[in-house]
C-alpha cells in the first residue's frame, strides 16, 4: 500500500521559500527517542521505547521507514541520511526548549520535560533562531546533553563583537549580562538562582585577584573560578 502522507504536514509555499516536512508530533517524538537511544550507543527498539515519551506501534516504525527516515534492521534502528538530519533538527528544538522552559519558566525534571515537549512542536525555524540567540547559543540542555548547532550558532561565530563570553573572560570593572549558566553541579545552579543570579542580571567583574568578585544589584559576591566559568554573559560595551 503506498503511503497516504497523513503523517506529514507540509509548511511553506512553493514559492522561493524553501518546503519544509514537518513530522507528525509522535513521529517526532520517536525520532527523538532514537536519537537519545544512539546517544547512549544503543540502537534497539528495547532502548529506543525506554527512551521515549510516548508508545509506539511497529505501524510508526514501518511510517517512518516509508518517509526514508530509518532503516530497520530485525531490531535494532538506524537513521538514514535524511533521517540524521531531521533528528538532529528536532533534538535541537526539543534541547532548546528545554533551556527555555528550565530558564525562563523555572521548571524542572519532569515538569521541564513535558513543557518542552509541547513547545518543541511549534518551533518554527525563525523563532527557533530567535530563541537560540536570546539564551546565548548554548551548548548543553540542562540535563548537559549537546545541543546542536543552528545557521544563528553558525552565524555567531563570525560576528566576534556579538559573541556571549563566559564571565571568566571579560575584565575587571566591565559588565555583562547574564545570557545562560551551565549547569555544573545541581547545587551550583540552585545557589545561583537563589542569589538571584539568573539570566538577564547585570553583573560586573569587580576583581579577578586573590578571589574572582562580581558586583550586581548591590551585593558583592565572590564566586568559584569554575562558577564564573560556567555563567556566560553578553558583554556590555560602554561609551566614553
Ligand atoms: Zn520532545
Ligand atoms: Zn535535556
Ligand atoms: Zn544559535
């Protein structure tokens, strides 16, 4: 039976903006559980349903045979080269939703997860980017899994004056303010935020020497080298 393509929702117009498949949100997911499976080096369906947020039949399996996506192999699945892509996209949305929701709306573990999992699906490609640029580019989600590179991650790259630097880099007497902090250690994180110190502070270096000092909203604060390390920051470039 050929596929019917009820799984595929086609965004974009055949215009000069280029077509884009968008997967139907449990196929998404299933890519998803694949991806995270292969992160641990596991590739069969056993781990891949451990991995998952949602059940799966061999029916989705067999669909995303059909849209090229996996190959199946008795019971272990790979991804194809379109496959690779597309979930390397879709981890990307999810990661990035989660550095979101873990940020800005201050969920966790469980919470966190099932959030994203709902924001993950209406990322379009522009606000994707929005979003990356606005929490830094970051590297890791908060459970400290890659995130991978976008077109903006990219771009950034190229434009020096626009990169977010970790706080360890910028001088003493200058400010920055806070884009994202990695989470190192959960405790870090937690006496961090409970400081106050979360993205979209000001801080300034106050000193680097004996210990590394930051000020902001009147405290004075001395951080661990590795903390400072951790907290990445726009540099703020005063005039005069
Ligand atoms: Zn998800
Ligand atoms: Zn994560
Ligand atoms: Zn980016």
């Amino acid at each position: 039976m050929p596929h019917t393509g009820n799984h595929i929702h086609l965004t974009g117009q055949t215009g000069n903006r280029k077509e884009t498949n968008m997967l139907h949100e449990k196929l998404e997911e299933i890519m998803e559980a694949i991806w995270c499976a292969a992160e641990q080096e596991e590739t069969s369906i056993d781990s891949i349903r451990k991995n998952c947020s949602v059940d799966f039949t061999e029916n989705d399996l067999t669909d995303l045979e059909n849209l090229g996506m996996i190959i199946i192999n008795k019971d272990n699945i790979l991804f194809s080269k379109n496959g690779n892509a597309s979930a390397q996209e879709i981890i990307r949305r999810h990661r990035l939703a989660e550095v979101l929701v873990s940020s800005i709306l201050k969920l966790k573990d469980a919470a966190m997860e099932e959030v994203a999992c709902k924001v993950e699906h209406s990322l379009v490609p522009e606000v994707e980017d929005s979003i990356c640029t606005l929490l830094g580019h970051p590297e890791l989600c908060p459970d400290g899994k890659p995130i991978p590179k976008g077109r903006c991650c990219k771009r950034n790259l190229r434009e020096v004056s626009n990169v977010v630097v970790s706080l360890t880099d910028i001088k003493p007497g200058k400010k920055g303010k806070i884009t994202y902090i990695k989470p190192g250690s959960h405790s870090n994180m937690h006496q961090l935020l409970s400081i106050g110190l979360q993205p979209g502070i000001i801080v300034t270096v106050h000193r680097k020497s004996p210990a590394f000092c930051i000020k902001f909203e009147n405290t004075e604060l001395a951080l661990d080298q590795e903390i400072a390390k951790n907290i990445f920051v726009w540099e703020i470039k005063e005039d005069g």
